[in-house]
C-alpha cells in the first residue's frame, strides 16, 4: 500500500542554519504522526511545510498523489489548495466572533449553502462538547475551552489532514490530560490524518501511531511508540524518551566494564549482541531496589548500593543508589530508603539494552 502523506529528504534552511536536513517519513490514511523532540529540533519548521506556510528548499512531499512540495521542479502547493487544516498552541481564534462564528468561518469560504454550514458547524460543536457555548465569544472561556473550539473549526472544514502545533502547552495539567484523552478518541473516531507536535513524551504515545523523535532537524528515528520506548536506536533516543539509566560501556575480555570501574558479567553470553562500546540502557522499571542482604535472585543481576536520593511518586518510590563512586542508577522501590541506606538493586537482564551510539 503507497502511503498517503509522505516526505523524501525534506530540507530548510534560514539564512546560514540549516533547520532541516533530509526529513523523510511515510503516514497512512487514517494514522496520527507525532513529531517529538526538544525546542528547537524543527516541529514547526516541519509542520509548517506540511501546511504550506513555509516553503521546503529541497526535497518532496506528497499527498494522495499529489505533489505538494518538490523545490527542486519549482513545485510548491499554495496552502489553500492542500485542503489541510491547522490548529495553534495559542488557539487563534477571532475575538470578535462567537464560537459558532469562529467554526463557520472556514466553511463559509467554501462556498457551502447556509444550512449546510450550520449543520457542519453544529457537528464539529458537538464532537468536542461545546454546543452549550456556541453563543459566547472567545474571551468568555476557559482555555480548554477555546482549544476546543479551535479543534472543531479545523475539522469542521473536513480536512485531508489535521496538523496540530503543542495544542495543549497552554493548559494546565488537568486540562492537558483531559484534551488529550479527547483528541485521542476524536482522531479514532473521525479517522483523521494527522500530524501532532510536542515535546512531551506522554502526549506521543497517547496520540501516535508513529512517533518520529526529531534532533536538530533530522529524524533521529521514526516507529511505533511501544518500539521507540523498548528499543531506542541510539543514545539521544534512549535520554529523551523515557527516564533510563544511560551509562557508557566498553567490553572487557567478554564481560563489560560499566563507567570505569564496575563489571557486568557476560553470564551465558546473553549480551553478547551488545556492540562492544557503547550506553547500557536499563529503564527505571528495571530496577527493583530492595532493603540490603536481601536473599539475591537467581534470575536477575544483583548488585549492592547506598540510597542517594529517593523520590515520593505517589504509587511508589523512585530511589537514586550509588553503585560505584560516582556511578548511579536509578529504580524503584515499594519501601521508603533513607539516603545513606545500603540497598540492593536488582536488575531484569532480559530488560537490558544497549546503543552503540
Ligand atoms: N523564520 C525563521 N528564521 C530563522 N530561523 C528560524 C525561523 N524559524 C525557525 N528558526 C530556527 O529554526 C530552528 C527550529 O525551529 P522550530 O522549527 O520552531 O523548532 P521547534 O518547533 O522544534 O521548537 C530554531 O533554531 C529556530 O530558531
Ligand atoms: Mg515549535
């Protein structure tokens, strides 16, 4: 199956930085794209593209066939022929317009007869929940609320594909959980395309059937979220996504020298597929830590430590154990630890991984 949207080495710079650097991605009919990364990666330079309010200066991007972007032959789509609709961080809504208004307002420029936009209107009102507040203005609502209305003005218009720019950075926690379990089933229900911005991991795998985790505009990998969460590619990917231990390694006569003092011993062979130096990547779940001179384990790798730090989480305890001076690893623990405790951590081998670089 050809994909709907596609980029092939999409490229811009600004002036003498080069933002984007040969993006290439594929979604389906019907998938939610998330673009992840830290401020500044290039989301927006990104998704910008996508919309046509900016132009690529190298590549191609296409769309149901289509030719969108291919500076190369000159080619770039005006906006308002792509049929994609956006929806902004800061929900930009007319002021002096009600909510009703706000979501006719694109459909009255596509020349619908005036039952037909009350009825669209009336619809994307009701798929988000804000009928009751079609009469108010903008400044008589909550954020949560004008992002809302903001959500059922860009589907309103029924596009080939939604584009959403941190739709939820402005609200509160709360709200943010609430908007994106919402999004989440209104992306599902309508069977939208979309292409989500964010830089907060929870929101991608919530929202993503692909994640493409950007880092100085490129994709530093591209897969589903369970895939990008078990088996980061490289060392950036394992930092940003998740809360791992990352520690550097080198092997030693078979066995791998954690840091600079600590061996891991290579039992059965069972990392012997680990590149020879590298990051060790053992997720925070990994790591039970349990009271010292607990009977050890058979089947995990047990080592011994002092609580540095530990963190109240609610359901549990996150505790920071010092291993080796100046080697630390992260876990949890069902007991509360004082710092300057012994403890003993005990690690799921099966759950070890490692990036080459
Ligand atoms: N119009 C512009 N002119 C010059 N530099 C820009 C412009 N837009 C974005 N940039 C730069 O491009 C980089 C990527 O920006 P952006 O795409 O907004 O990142 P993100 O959305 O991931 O935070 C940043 O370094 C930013 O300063
Ligand atoms: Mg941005």
């Amino acid at each position: 199956m050809t994909s709907f949207l596609s980029a092939h080495g999409l490229a811009k710079q600004f002036g003498d930085s080069r933002v984007l650097d040969g993006v290439d991605f594929q979604l389906n009919k019907g998938e939610c794209l998330v673009l992840l990364g830290p401020s500044g990666c290039g989301k927006t330079t990104l998704l910008n593209i996508v919309a046509g309010l900016i132009q690529a200066d190298g590549g191609e991007l296409l769309c149901d066939g289509q030719t969108l972007e291919a500076p190369e032959r000159g080619v770039s789509m005006p906006m308002g022929e792509r049929r994609f609709a956006m929806v902004f961080q800061d929900f930009s809504l007319w002021p002096h317009m009600t909510v009703a208004q706000n979501v006719a307002f694109g459909l009255k420029l596509k020349s619908h007869s005036r039952t037909e936009v009350e009825r669209l209107t009336r619809r994307a009102l009701e798929r988000v929940q804000m009928s009751h507040l079609a009469e108010r203005k903008p400044s008589e609502l909550s954020g949560g609320q004008q992002q809302r209305v903001s959500i059922a003005r860009a589907i309103a218009v029924d596009p080939r594909v939604l584009l959403l720019d941190e739709p939820l950075s402005a609200l509160d926690a709360r709200l943010r959980e609430e908007l994106k379990a919402e999004l989440s089933g209104l992306l599902k229900d309508t069977g939208l395309t979309s292409i989500y911005v964010t830089h907060d991991q929870s929101e991608a795998f919530s929202l993503g059937d692909q994640i493409a985790l950007m880092n100085e505009g490129r994709i530093e990998q591209l897969g589903a979220p369970e895939d990008m969460y078990r088996r980061p590619l490289t060392r950036f990917a394992a930092t940003f996504i998740g809360s791992a231990n990352v520690i550097p390694y080198q092997r030693r006569s078979g066995d791998f020298l954690l840091g600079e003092h600590l061996t891991l011993s290579n039992r059965d062979g069972a990392l012997n597929h680990f590149p020879d130096t590298g990051h060790l990547v053992i997720r925070r779940e990994a790591v039970k830590v349990v009271a010292a001179q607990t009977a050890p384990c058979q089947t995990d790798l047990n080592l011994e430590g002092i609580c540095t730090q530990r963190h109240f989480l609610g359901e549990r305890q996150e505790v920071t154990a010092e291993i080796h001076p100046g080697l630390t690893l992260r876990g949890f623990a069902d007991q509360t630890f004082a710092p300057g405790t012994p403890v003993s951590l005990r690690i799921n081998t099966d759950a070890l991984h490692a990036v080459g670089r």
